[in-house]
C-alpha cells in the first residue's frame, strides 16, 4: 500500500520547512551579530541572496531587538526602500567597518507592484553591509556616520 497524496504533500512541507530552518539558521551562525561602543546585538534575520534583499523586513513584525543584516557580494551602491515595511526603520549602510550612511526611513505602504510612492534611500554611498533596525537605534546607541561597527562573523 501506498501513502495517499495528503501524506506525501504533508512530508514534503515539513521538509522545506526543515530546510529553511537550516538555512536561516545557518545565515544567523555566520553572522550571528555586531558590536558597537562594547555593546553586542544579534542578528534577527541575514539577507545574502537577491530574494532575501528584496523583501527584507517587508510585511514582518519589527520590535526593539530585530535586526537584519544584509550582506552584499562586494562595495557598491546599495539603495533600499521601504514598500510594504510596517514600523519606522533605522537603515546603516558599512563599509568595511565604517558606518557610511544613516537613514530614518518611514513606512511606505504600497499595493503597487512599482516603488513609484515610496522614497529612496541612499543614491550614492558605497557600502558591503547594511542593517536594518527598529527607528531610534541609532540616537539611542550614539551611532551617526563614522561610527566603527564590527560584523562578527
């Protein structure tokens, strides 16, 4: 006898489901956070793929202690938005180690398929991390342009 095709499909998802747990937590143990002024955070979720940086924090809950890192492939000009992020965000463009860039980015509720409404953060700052935070992380930790942040990897 075979298993009945709910059986198989229920497999498969937890499966993908196993996967993807393995997969985020892989992200999370290379860069499992940052230091900043003797202070660490961790990470809440790692982007290093083009479908992790383009939804972010999209359509997620964002509390005191989420942080996102994205990770890019190499020093570029990296802008980001906010279509379909809910709470006001804190956006830190790094280079190296240095904090090149700070935005107090604000919510940008779309139900366009364009970013023809929502405002563009940064055009011109050349940057290999950038993390997002709940707004008020920065004028609560110090944390301005020239500011040394380390990843820990």
């Amino acid at each position: 006898m075979y298993p009945s095709r709910a059986v198989i499909a229920i497999a498969l998802i937890a499966i993908i489901l196993l996967l993807l747990l393995v997969h985020a937590r892989a992200h999370t143990a290379q860069f499992p956070g940052f230091t900043f002024n003797n202070k660490t955070w961790a990470f809440t979720y790692i982007a290093t793929t083009p479908a992790e940086w383009d939804s972010g924090l999209m359509n997620k809950t964002v509390g005191n202690n989420t942080f996102e890192l994205f990770v890019f492939p190499k020093p570029a000009i990296y802008p980001f938005w906010m279509k379909n992020t809910y709470y006001p965000l804190d956006m830190i463009w790094i280079n190296g180690s240095k904090v090149v860039y700070v935005a107090h980015a604000i919510p940008c509720i779309s139900y366009s398929i364009t970013q023809s409404n929502c405002t563009i953060y940064n055009l011109k700052y050349v940057a290999d991390y950038v993390i997002e935070a709940r707004s008020g992380f920065t004028n609560s930790t110090g944390l301005v342009v020239g500011s040394t942040v380390h990843i820990i990897t």
